[in-house]
C-alpha cells in the first residue's frame, strides 16, 4: 500500500478530520494534533449532503494541504463521498475498522456511535498516520467502480445460480421419492419454475462474461494470455485488487491477498504461520487460478509436484504457486505486457 511520511512540524499544525461513512449518512470530527475538537458534522449520503460536507471542509480549514482525513466504513456507499474530497484534498486515508474496535474496547468507554466512531478514526490519524493506505483518484474512477460492480454481479449471479441448482436437486429427489399424487404435482411446479430462473441466470451470466470484456480499466485484460485465466478470471482478479496503482511492490500485493505467512516469533524460536488476514476474495480468486494453473499448465504442473515431492504438503505446493500467480499477476497489471512464459 501506499504510505505517505509527513515532517512533525507539519503534523503539529494540521487538522484531523475522521470521518465514520455509511449507506445512508456520513459523520465527521475534526481535532487538531493534540485530539482537542475542532468541529464536527453529520450530513445524509446525497449530492445535497456531499455539497454540504465539502463546504464544511473549506470553512474547517482554508489550506487543503493542511487537512488530513481518514474514513472507515461505507462499503460502496461512500464511493461518492471520497470523489468529492478528492477533488479538493490530497491527504485521504483508509482506516480498518481494526483500529477502531480495538480503542474502543480499550478503557471504560465501550459505547458505540457515529460520533465516538468518527473520534477514533480522527485519533488514529494523529497516532498511527504512517501504517494507513492512501485513498488515491484512480480507486474511485469510473472504470475501476464499473469493473467492481460488475464483477459484483456476476459473482452474486453465480451464487444464486449455485443455490439453485441445490435446491433443484433436492426437489428433484423429493419429487422421486414422494407417493402422493397432490405432492408430486406441487413439487412439479416448483421445479419448473425454479428452471425457469436457473434458465435466466445462465443468460445473465453469458452476456456478464461478453460486456465484462470491454470493462477492464486500461489494465489487466492482458492476463488472459496466461493459460488457465480466463476474462472472468481476469476481471475478477482486477476488481479485487482495487486499483493496482495504490500497491507499491510485489510483495505489498502478496501480504495484501492474504499469501504471505504471518511471523510469530519469541526470543530464539523462529515461526510463521498461516495467514488469514488480507483480502479473503482477492485470496480465494488466486486459490482458484493456482488450481486451474496446475491443471492446464504443464510447466506449473511440474512445478507444483516437484514441492511435493521435496516435502511439503499438497496445500503447501498450492500456496507456492498462488504466490508465484500472485507476482506474476501483479508484474502484468503493472506493465501491461503479454505473458512470455
């Protein structure tokens, strides 16, 4: 991720805006370096209360190159929130929720509200500014929200067609099994109308893989030349990584997928463990390219049983060639060449 260094005396004089974003409203505190309050504000997430928020911010502070600000939370919701700031101020950083719940629940005061929410996030940036990602414009493009939204919904088109096909085996059996003429009759029904929806998830689905095609931000179509991706495939790795230009190097993009081993390490003994962290989706894409890799490719193949063979597990082979996916991904992303292996 990208992390920006600020000199103290900058830091001495700046203003500390958190802000605590949701679907339906937004909540902001402003403090200065020594967490004494400045301001605060709660607008709804419209363009009316956006409008309203940025001009809170030009009145907080007429140098925009003295404000700093941290959000958390939001999901998609915020997208527009972050879009005006950015177009006004540089200094936009993410905050996990981590951090908060972990001061929150630190003390006496354990009360959860927008306002004390919005006040941590604003005392995390005067404590901890150096370990925060920088939110940059290209997170918030409109290719980069479209390619996202539309891998959303073929991944949510997917599941329900899962959860279909589930449940129309299930009745299917019923349907076998029952005696009663009645039963049969109803469970014919349901079944023919669940087809019916099976029917048009498919056809969502193909034309989701044909539009996704013409979706990607300048960047990342380019992995379809790797045997084993595919345009959905692709797609998703892209959306997933949210925008390659905030990851400044390779291994920054592997501890983000969540490949990288965590060290738990004390005195002399030395150990890393598995890691759960990072980005769950962008983890369980990259599971699944490693697998087709193996399957498809013949060099990758080869690769994979030579580890097993030297020892390890077959779930540890398959972590080695998701990291070498994961590098290999984010070296293509980044420059934009064909694959020459």
């Amino acid at each position: 991720m990208r992390h920006v260094k600020f000199q103290p005396q900058q830091l001495n004089t700046a203003t500390f805006v958190g802000i605590d974003a949701h679907p339906d409203s937004h909540t902001a505190i402003a403090i200065n370096r020594f967490q004494e309050p400045k301001g605060h504000i709660t607008v709804p997430n419209s363009k009316v209360g956006i409008k309203k928020f940025t001009t809170w911010l030009k009145d907080l502070e007429v140098d925009s190159n003295n404000v700093i600000i941290g959000v958390e939370g939001g999901g998609n919701a915020r997208n527009g929130l972050l879009s005006a700031i950015l177009q006004t101020h540089r200094f936009l950083f993410e905050v996990n929720p981590l951090y908060t719940k972990h001061r929150r629940g630190f003390g006496t005061r354990g009360d959860k509200t927008d306002a004390r929410d919005a006040k941590l996030v604003a005392g995390i940036l005067t404590t901890d500014l150096e370990e925060l990602p920088k939110i940059i414009p290209e997170q918030v493009s409109s290719s980069v929200l479209r390619l996202k939204k539309a891998v959303w919904f073929y991944e949510e088109t997917t599941t329900q067609g899962t959860r279909l096909q589930n449940q129309l085996h299930k009745l299917k059996r019923e349907h076998k099994l029952t005696k009663d003429t009645l039963e049969k009759q109803l469970l014919t029904r349901v079944i023919k109308a669940r087809d019916r929806e099976r029917l048009l998830i498919g056809r969502e689905k193909r034309g989701m893989e044909k539009d996704l095609q013409t979706l990607f931000p300048g960047y990342g179509l380019n992995l379809t030349s790797v045997r084993g991706i595919g345009v959905i495939t692709a797609a998703r790795i892209v959306a997933h990584t949210y925008c390659v230009e905030r990851i400044h190097s390779r291994d920054a993009f592997v501890r983000y997928a969540g490949i990288a081993p965590i060290a738990r390490s004390s005195g002399k003994a030395e150990l890393f463990v598995r890691n759960n962290r990072g980005n769950r989706k962008l983890n369980t894409v990259l599971y699944m390219t490693a697998l087709c890799r193996i399957r498809y490719d013949t060099a990758i193949k080869e690769l994979y049983q030579k580890q097993v063979a030297s020892g390890k597990t077959k779930k540890e082979a398959v972590q080695y060639i998701m990291r070498k996916t994961a590098i290999l991904a984010y070296g293509m992303m980044k420059s934009g060449k064909d694959y020459r292996g």
